[in-house]
C-alpha cells in the first residue's frame, strides 16, 4: 500500500484564477466543480467559485484548491506552507521558476545554493509561496 500526499490551496475567491495560472505553468489537465455545479449554493454570489479544482499533469505535478466560502473564517496567514518543486536538473526546474515569477515577490532569487545546484523561493501573485529546488546528493 502506498500514501500519496496532495498539495492543497485555499482561497477566497481566487482559486480558479490560480488554478489556470499554474496549469499555464506547469501543463497539465484542469478540473474545476463549482457550488453551482454541486448543487451546494449557499451565497448565489459565490455560486461560481470553486468548492473543488485541481491541476494535474503527466510530469508528477499535482496541485488542488478550493474558494473558502464567505460563512467560514478565512486567514491566509504568513508563512504556513511552501509548496516544493524539485526536479533533477536545473533545466528542468527554470522554466517553472520562470513562469511562477509573473507578479511574484522574490524571496531568494534562483540560483546555485550550498546544498543545491538551483534554488529559489518566491510569493506568487495569489500568495502563495513556491519553494524551487534541484535535488542534490548533499549529506551535511
């Protein structure tokens, strides 16, 4: 048996936008469910956002989301999940990096690091932060 773990993003009223924006970096297939879809509309002003979506692509990438209705408490809070991309190469790993960095704040910009032949970390437009890396053979 094996236990596979999903990154999952919450937001509030953005989860759509941030959904096609990763799909446009990373590739992938694109599902989306609405309240409206579901049959579970309790505010007809957010019966289209998100109650589920993901992004899923042939290269392992695998991301979900969803729009935090209005009657629950929402914090996007500061700091409480990085999402990890790490691919083998640098090649490899840029061309995310690249595409992520459309309105993003830079926290470390990508590059060679002591344990890693790239890495970055950046805050996208939506806030969430992405952590960039090529996995290395570092044994501290």
């Amino acid at each position: 048996m094996s236990v596979k773990t999903t990154t999952h993003l919450n937001f509030r009223g953005q989860a759509r936008a941030a959904l096609e924006f990763y799909q446009s970096v990373f590739g992938g297939d694109l599902s989306v469910v609405t309240y409206r879809d579901s049959g579970n509309v309790q505010e007809p002003a957010e019966a289209d956002q998100v109650m589920w979506g993901q992004v899923a692509a042939d290269n392992g990438f695998h991301v979900m989301a969803y729009d935090v209705p209005s009657r629950l408490a929402y914090d996007q809070g500061e700091n409480a999940v990085f999402v990890s991309v790490r691919g083998e190469t640098v090649e490899e790993v840029a061309g995310y990096w690249e595409g992520l960095t459309a309105g993003a704040t830079i926290v470390q910009p990508f590059g060679p690091a002591g344990w890693s032949p790239a890495y970055g970390m950046l805050k996208d437009r939506f806030g969430v932060v992405w952590v960039v890396d090529v996995v290395s053979q570092y044994n501290g």
